[in-house]
C-alpha cells in the first residue's frame, strides 16, 4: 500500500487549506481512512476518520472547521481545513485501511504516509 499526502502550506490565522490523501495497492472503497496531526514535542493524534459507509467522526477540536471527504473513483480522500488556528500548526498524516470499531479508529492495522506541513501564523 502506498499513501501519498499533499496540500499543506503556511496560511494565516483565519484562512483554508484543502489536504489530499491518494493510495494505491488497496480496495480503497472498502477501506476506512484518517487524518491525524503531530505537533512538535506532541502526540499524533486523530484528526478525522471517513469509513467505507462515509460516516465520519472528527476531534472536537475540528468541529465545525474541518470536512473530511472521499472520491473512491480517485482513490482520495479529502481534508478541507478552513478557518485555521495557530494551534492547528502541525505534520498532517493519512492512515489508510485502519479498523473502525465500537467508534473508534484503530491506525495499527493502517498504512502512514509521509504527512505534510500545515504552519499557521500571522
């Protein structure tokens, strides 16, 4: 399985981004898929998960903010970042192919990409 992360940047407190996950090697549509973020000296920690069915779940922290999105035809999933916080400066990481059960995400059994620098500052 292969994952590849794209998208991030530097914006301004306030502003978008739109994150891309594309994988190969996989039944993507079968597959539940996350976005995970690691700040400096931080954990990495659960961003957003979309499963086969597309029922999402996100962190409360992205709530209101955040969409997590999937086009299987593309193989792709989607992470529209939109009125970004300083506290949202961190590397973006896609699991692929985790477990979803009992609500929760289970990255283990997934496979990481290399993530991608999201940095918001004024």
């Amino acid at each position: 399985v292969q994952v590849v992360e794209s998208g991030g940047g530097s914006v301004q407190p306030g502003g978008s981004l739109r994150l891309s996950c594309a994988a190969s090697g996989i039944i993507f549509a079968d597959n539940a898929i996350a976005w995970y973020h690691q700040a400096p000296g931080k954990q990495r920690e659960l961003v957003a998960v979309i499963i086969s069915s597309g029922r999402k779940k996100y962190a409360d922290s992205v709530k209101g903010r955040f969409t997590i999105s999937r086009d299987n035809a593309k193989s792709t999933v989607y992470l529209q970042m939109n009125s970004l916080k300083p506290e949202d400066t961190a590397v973006y990481y896609c699991n692929v192919g985790g477990r979803y059960f009992n609500e929760r995400y289970d990255h283990d059994f997934g496979s990481w990409g290399q993530g991608t620098q999201v940095t918001v500052s004024s």
